[in-house]
C-alpha cells in the first residue's frame, strides 16, 4: 500500500466522519458503489486527480486539505 495513498483515504475518512456522512453517502454524490468509497479510505485504491476532485467536491472541502 502506498503511503501517500493511504494519507489520502485518512483523510477522507476524517472529514467524512466530521461532517457525519456516511459512505453510502459519498458514494451516493459520486455515483459509484460504497465499496469504492471503504477502498479508498483504505488505501486499497489509488484515485486519479479527477476523483480526490470528485471526493473533496462531494465533501465541501478543497482538494489541497486531502493530499
């Protein structure tokens, strides 16, 4: 697993659980399956630019406060 990679899915998990969505709900925004949404907050996969976009903008947060 990649380091930066994982940094990124911490991320994510903290500000989603900070603004109480759930994954469900950020998969819901992002039209993917929830199961996407656990393998990144893992660091089992690895996002393009286009989705830490897709991510942050489905967050409310800025790209920069993810990576």
């Amino acid at each position: 697993m990649d380091k930066e990679v994982s940094k990124f899915g911490q991320k994510v998990r903290k500000v989603r659980l900070q603004k109480n969505m759930s994954q469900g709900d950020i998969a819901r925004i992002l039209g993917v399956h929830r199961t996407y949404i656990s393998g990144l907050e893992r660091g089992v996969r690895n996002p393009s630019l286009l989705t830490i976009q897709k991510v942050a903008k489905a967050l409310g947060v800025d790209a920069k406060k993810l990576i």
